[in-house]
C-alpha cells in the first residue's frame, strides 16, 4: 500500500498549492498530517507533508504535526480519507463525480456515498450515470463487505489515534496502537497517554499468566481482588479514617465516580476525608460526580517540576495533578493543611503503569488521619498508599479489579511491612 493509495481528490492547483505552503511557513501546520498506524502511509495530507519537506528544503523548519491512527481495514482508511478531504475542498461537478464512482468501486452505498460527499443520493446517482455507471437508486440498509460480512450503510468511522509533535514520535505511536490493538480507545490520545496504555495492555497481558500472591497481610494490611462496589460490602459504616485514592482517568471509567462517592459516604468516618487523584479532561464531570454524596472541601495542587506533559488536543504543557479532597459530614479541620505540594522525584513506574510516587501520600496521610486508623484505596493499583499508610503506622486496606495487580501489591506490602517491623523506613 502507498501514500497515494488514499489521495483520492486530484493534486491542488498550483495556486493553491503556494498559498497552502506560505501558510504552513507562516503558521506551521494547522492540520495535522494524519498517518496510517499500520503501514505508516499518509490518509490524509499529501500536500502538507509536501510542503513541510519542501520548505525543509529550502530552509524553513516546521515543527512536524502527526495524527497516526489505527484503522480496522481499508474501508475505514478510506472512509477518513474522503472525510477529511471533503471537510476542507471544495469540488468542482467533474471531481465530485470522479469522487463518487471510486467509492462506488469500493463497494460503498450510494447512501453513504450522499452523506460523505454531502449530496443527496439521487445526485450520486446522477452523478453515477453522467460517468457511465448507470445505477438503479438503491439504498441498502447494510454494505456487504468484500472480505465477507457487513456493515451498516451510516457506520460512524472513528478510529483510535495519537496525535505527536516529532516526526520520530511517529514510530513510538504507531508502536503504541500496534500494542494496543483492539484495546485502543475510539479517540485521540497524546503519546504519554497511548504508551502507558500500552504498557499496561502488555502487562495485563503477561500478568494474567502468573498466579495472584496471597493477599492476606494480617492486622496491618488487607487486600481485596474484585470491584470496589461489590467486595467492600462488609466494610463496618464509618469505620475508615481516610480514602486515598487513585481511580482510573479513562472515559470508560465514567460513571463510576459517582459509585466511589456513595461508597466513601458509606465507611467514613463523620467528618472523614476522601481524596481523589483526578485527570485533567473529564475534571468538571468529575467533581460533579464526586459531589453527589460527599461534601465538597479542597482542591490540591501537586506541582511535579521538570516532569511536564504535552496534551496535544489542547497544546498544554502540564505541570501538575489535581488532588479532589472531600468530606463525609462535617468538616473536623485538626492541621493545618498545604493545597500545594512540590514533588521532588519522579515517580517510580516498576510495578505498574499508573504508579503514583510516595512523597504526595505519605504527606497526607500524616495530615488527614492518625495512628492506628484505617485507610482505605478502593482502586490500589501497586498500593502506593498502602506504603505510605503502614509507614506512618496505618492500617490499609486496598481493593484492586485486577487479581494480578492484588498479587503485585501483596508482595510490596508483605516487604513493606517486614521492612518497617525490623524498623527500617522504606
Ligand atoms: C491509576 S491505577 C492506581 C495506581 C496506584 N495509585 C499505584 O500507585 O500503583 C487505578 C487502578 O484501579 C483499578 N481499577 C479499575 N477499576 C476498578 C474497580 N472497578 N474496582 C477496583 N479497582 C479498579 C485498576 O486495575 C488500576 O490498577
């Protein structure tokens, strides 16, 4: 397969070939090049790739701007090619009707040809049968597919992506989406995102191959493998001092904040807190959900120097997490609490994709509950805060979807809680 393969509009004139690469040299690219995660083949943006490496040429860098996705076969790749193009040109009758008897030849409905070219069918029918094909005005309901199956005629095509800002970030993303495969969320996601997906999709996969550890560690620690809503039930209503918490950011996370609030409400304490570790892109809906049946208190700051991101959909560099506090009842203050904490390491990653360092928790879990209380991770992960919680002379418990994950978390809390016995900080 080439990059030709998916320009299906004619080249621009040259007119307008110049003007698009004096905007690129003003501006850089507007529109990211979008890139084919399998084969590496440009779908869509011939002619801006063109005019960034002819500008190259002449002496002009253009930072690169890449949008690689992963397409289920080439009815989708070409799907998003004729959308993307017809997004921005306009098309005289001639390209139009070119347009429409080459996806005729892909097998498309004349139906769904009318609602990508934005005519109606009866045009791409005439259009059809201006250019020699002369086409009964059918409209099937479903397309069948050459490689056999079907689909339906208006299937919505949304293929999951990355979007980079280097060009030797392309290969790390496609790299990514490969690992991913079928895992890959229907969005865009920045490289970050996409590699730690990917990462966890690999270790998922080499974890459910080992036995989970034995997840009992007696009076000072317990670990529970299952959903927090469902194997917490025998949890004693206010019984837990402090919730730390590290909940999946994903969308398909969803509505489930709200469940963690019911919960939290539940086993806390009066007056016991509950903090949340938060992304940034569903944050309002977050604190919407969270608020449900919880008290609202604080929003902290983690600032993480020298450790930024780059969200790409929203060009931001990203400096810091939010921490959600909350209250079940009425707010006790007993210490006065700092909304903005500096981390000084980066946090280590060993034991799983989502690892949080241990400065953050081991902070608030001195300044929101006191020795010998319980505190409580409903979505543990490697247990950070279960360390951090039984080196301050905690008592943890910790419940993670993930039975492979319980076993990871086992073995760091057994070698945690030896370690502190025998006396020594870990
Ligand atoms: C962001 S990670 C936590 C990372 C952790 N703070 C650490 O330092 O290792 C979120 C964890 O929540 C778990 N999880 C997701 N849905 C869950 C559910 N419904 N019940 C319990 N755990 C869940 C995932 O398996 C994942 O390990």
């Amino acid at each position: 397969m080439t990059g030709e393969r998916w320009q299906l509009l004619p080249d621009l004139d040259p007119e307008e070939y110049e003007a698009l690469k004096a905007d690129i040299a003003a501006n850089g690219l507007r529109v990211p090049v979008v890139i084919d995660a399998e084969s590496g083949a440009i779908v869509d943006g011939h002619h801006r790739q063109r005019a960034v490496e002819e500008l190259e040429r002449e002496g002009v860098k253009v930072p690169e701007y890449r949008d690689v996705r992963l397409f289920a076969d080439d009815d989708e790749r070409l799907a998003f090619a004729v959308g993307a193009n017809l997004f921005r040109r306009h098309l005289s009758r001639g390209q139009r009707s070119e347009l429409v008897a080459r996806l005729r030849a892909e097998g498309w409905s004349l139906r769904r040809i009318a609602g990508v070219v934005g005519v109606d069918h009866k045009t791409v029918a005439a259009d059809l049968s201006e250019i020699g094909e002369n086409s009964p005005i059918e409209v099937p309901e479903r397309v069948e597919r050459r490689g056999g199956g079907s689909y339906p005629a208006r299937r919505p095509t949304v293929a999951p992506g990355v979007v980079v800002g280097r060009a030797q970030d392309e290969r790390r993303a496609r790299q990514a989406l490969a690992t991913l495969g079928d895992e890959a969320p229907a969005r865009t996601l920045n490289l970050r995102d996409a590699e730690r997906r990917a990462r966890f999709a690999d270790y998922q996969r080499m974890r459910s191959a080992t036995e989970p550890a034995d997840s009992a560690g007696g009076e000072r620690w317990e670990l529970r493998a299952g959903d927090f809503a469902t194997v917490l039930d025998d949890l004693d209503p206010g019984s837990v001092d402090l919730v730390l918490t590290d909940p999946p950011y994903t969308d398909e996370f969803g509505a489930r904040w709200v469940e963690l609030s019911e919960l939290c409400a539940r086993v806390l304490k009066p007056g016991g807190v509950a903090v949340f570790y938060a992304g940034h892109h569903n944050l309002p809906e977050v604190i919407f959900q969270l608020g449900e049946h919880l008290a609202w208190l604080w929003h902290i700051v983690v600032v993480q120097p020298g450790q930024e991101s780059r969200f790409m959909a929203t060009h931001v560099h990203n400096g810091h997490r939010d921490l959600l506090a909350y209250c079940a009842g009425t707010y006790q203050p007993r210490r006065w609490l700092r909304d903005t904490i500096t981390v000084t390491t980066a946090a280590d990653k060993s034991l799983h994709p989502w690892q949080q360092g241990l400065q953050t928790p081991a902070y608030l879990v001195d300044m929101l509950s006191d020795p010998g209380g319980i505190v409580l991770d409903p979505c543990c992960g490697s247990a950070t805060f279960g360390v951090a919680a039984i080196d301050a002379g905690r008592r943890f418990i910790g419940v993670d979807v993930d039975p492979v994950t319980v076993g990871v978390a086992a073995d760091r809390l057994r070698e945690v809680a030896a370690g502190t016995e025998n006396g020594a900080a870990s």
